[in-house]
C-alpha cells in the first residue's frame, strides 16, 4: 500500500526543486546564448566596411573586401555558438548538480520529520528532533513538530493517569460489593440483620460508583467539548441554587457561610454553571474543617463575571495547589477519601474552559483554598 502511494504522488520535492532551477538556469542560459550571438554579429556588421571592389591581402593572399568582411561575420557567429554552447551544457549541469546536493541538504531535516512520524506511537511518543542548525523555516517546522509531540504525549500521559485512576477508584466500591455479597453468602445462618447491613453496605457502594459514573460523564461532556445551550443566567441565583444542596452537610460540620452576592450576569448553560457553583461549595465544605468558613463572592465586571469561593481547610502548599485540578485529587494529594469522586475541579476547570473562561485556586495562608471563576458576562 505505501508503495502504491508513493508511485501515485510523482517525483519527489528534491527532484521537483532541482528540476525547477536547471530548467531556470537553463531558460536563462540559453537566452543570455542568444543575446550574445545576435550581439557579435551586430559588432561584426556595424564594423566599417570596405568598397565591393577593393582587396585586402590575409597571409600573403589577395582577398575581396566584401567577402572577408562575411566570413568573419559567420566566423563570429560560429565561435560564438560552438563556445556558448559547450559552456551552457557546464552551466546547466553544474546547476543541476549543486540544485540537487543543496535541496538535499536543506531537506534532510523535513526526511527526519518523517522519518520519526512514521516510527512514533504511544509507546514512543518521547523521541525528539531538537534539530541543531540555523533558525530557518526547516528548523521551525521541527520546533513546532517536537511542540506537537509534547503535547501529544502529554495528552497520552494524562489519559493513562485518568484511566488508571477510574479504574482505580471504580474498583474500590466493586470489592466492596464482592466481599459483602461473598461474606454473607458463604455464612449459612446469615439473619435478617445481618442481611440488612450487607444490603446497606451494598447500597452505599453502588451509590459512590454511580456518583462516580456520573461524575466521568460530566466530565466528558465537558472537557474539550462546546455548549450546546448558551443563555443569560445569574450567578447569584445560581449559587443560591447550589447552596441548597450542601446546607445541611455544611450545619452538620458546623461550617460558617457568608455570601456576598451581587447581580452577576453571564452568559452560558445554566446546568453546567450550577453545577460549577455546586462542586466548589461542596469542596469548601468537604475539605473544610469543624467549625470552619466558607466565604461565597459574584460580582460583574465590564467584560467578565465573578465567581470566588474562598474556605479555610488543611494547608496547601502553594506549589501544588494546580495538582488540586488533575482527576482524582483530593486535598492536593489524598485519593483514599471516603466523600466524593475526586473529580469536583476538573469538572469545574472543564466546565469553565467550554464557556471560554479561566479558573484559578490558590491557597488561603492557615489553610484553606480560594478558587475564582471569571467568566464573560452577558452584555447589557
């Protein structure tokens, strides 16, 4: 199949290139021939001439003036020709020669591009140009070839960490599953009791795999994907919304809440902007401490909308606080939590990039996070 392809695509970019500059050297050449024939028998016939009838003497013999003066006119012409001719087959060759060593060397890079396109797969994306030499368009194109590759590979890197982690975390609940139902079923004397808390059980594990599955969804939906509803909505209403649903953990850990919510109109879908709203609320109160603050703030600017929520917490290094939005952390670097999924910011970061936002966390000194959502706000 490669060979087929190759005799359907012709002659290649150095033979094309080098077939270009002969023909060119050639067509000038040739013209420059031309000019130079037609430029000595001018000179010859613009020479002063003799009378028809008068004789010069050439080596000892009587000649007509006329005729000498024709024969040189043709002697010229044909030296003129017979040297032109030999010296535009060495120029037209010389050009060929070098147009093809020269267009070699200059496209060797671009056979290496190729070459190590053809030998990349996921198992080896990690090979490289870093071609050395001057910075001309050859050496760009291989600079933004190795650019393509990092990002390649750090796409595959993150796809491999986030499979490895679903699976991870999806196969927890699936033990717990299999070991309650294997208990219960090998013990002949199980009562009703007994049977109760292995249902509970059960149910709270295929509960936390369902929320999980949900939560995976969502982040497909949203992650590199546009909206398929763009409307006005207000992030006051839409924090009032998602508070909601988290009121009661937060009484029951005795967190503090305090809103600031102006009018903050945006523009986007309300299910994903609630459901922005809800991940960060239900971080800062998961990750909280008893007794702990959660501080809630939407505001509008003249071209982007506000969305801070800020909690006290554990201490967060500064430096990792972006790991917070890779799948499956929890407090920077804890994946064995009991509550949630593990996915709450990178829902949110992907959610915020599909309405062309930008997220940014960093961390509260004493501990705690502030996340700050800015999105662009619906026009007037």
């Amino acid at each position: 199949m490669r060979a087929e392809l190759t005799r359907r695509r012709g002659p290649g970019l150095r033979a094309r290139i080098t077939l270009l500059a002969t023909g060119l050297v050639a067509f000038v050449s040739g013209l420059l021939l031309l000019l130079g024939w037609l430029l000595v028998g001018r000179v010859v016939d613009s020479s002063p001439r003799f009378p028809d009838d008068s004789t010069v003497v050439v080596d000892g013999r009587t000649v007509r003036a006329g005729v000498l003066t024709d024969l040189l006119a043709q002697q010229a012409r044909a030296d003129v020709l017979r040297s032109g001719s030999i010296a535009f087959l060495c120029v037209v060759a010389a050009a060929g020669l070098l147009a093809w060593t020269i267009t070699g060397r200059v496209l060797r890079p671009v056979k290496e591009v190729t070459a190590v396109a053809r030998r990349l797969s996921a198992e080896s994306l990690g090979e490289r140009l870093r071609l050395d030499g001057p910075r001309d368009e050859v050496a760009e194109l291989a600079d933004t070839f190795d650019e393509m590759l990092d990002r390649l590979q750090a796409a595959f890197d993150s796809q491999r960490r986030f499979v490895a982690n679903a699976s991870h975390e999806l196969r927890t609940p699936l033990s717990v599953i299999r070991t309650e139902l294997d208990v219960t079923l090998a013990d002949p004397d199980a009562d009703p009791a007994e049977l109760r808390r292995m249902a509970g059980v059960v149910r709270d594990a295929t509960t936390r795999a369902e929320q999980l599955v949900s939560a995976l969804l969502l982040l497909a939906r949203t992650d590199g994907l546009g909206l398929a509803v763009r409307e006005p909505v207000d992030l006051a209403a839409v924090v009032d919304s998602a508070w909601k649903a988290v009121r009661a953990e937060a009484e029951q850990r005795q967190v503090r809440a305090t809103f600031r919510c102006g009018p903050a109109p945006a523009v986007g879908d309300p299910a994903l902007l609630e459901r922005i709203a809800g991940n960060l609320l239900e971080n800062a109160v998961r990750h909280n401490v008893p007794g702990g603050w959660v501080e809630v703030v939407t505001e509008a600017g003249p071209e982007w909308t506000t969305l801070r929520v800020s909690s006290s917490g554990q201490v967060i290094a500064p430096d990792r606080v972006d790991e917070l939005f890779e799948p499956f952390r929890r407090g920077g670097t804890d994946r064995t939590a009991r509550t949630g999924t593990g996915l709450g910011l990178s829902i949110v970061r992907a959610a915020v990039l599909a309405h062309e936002g930008r997220v940014r966390a960093t961390a509260v000194p004493g501990g705690g996070l502030s996340v700050a959502v800015h999105l662009p706000g619906a026009p007037h």
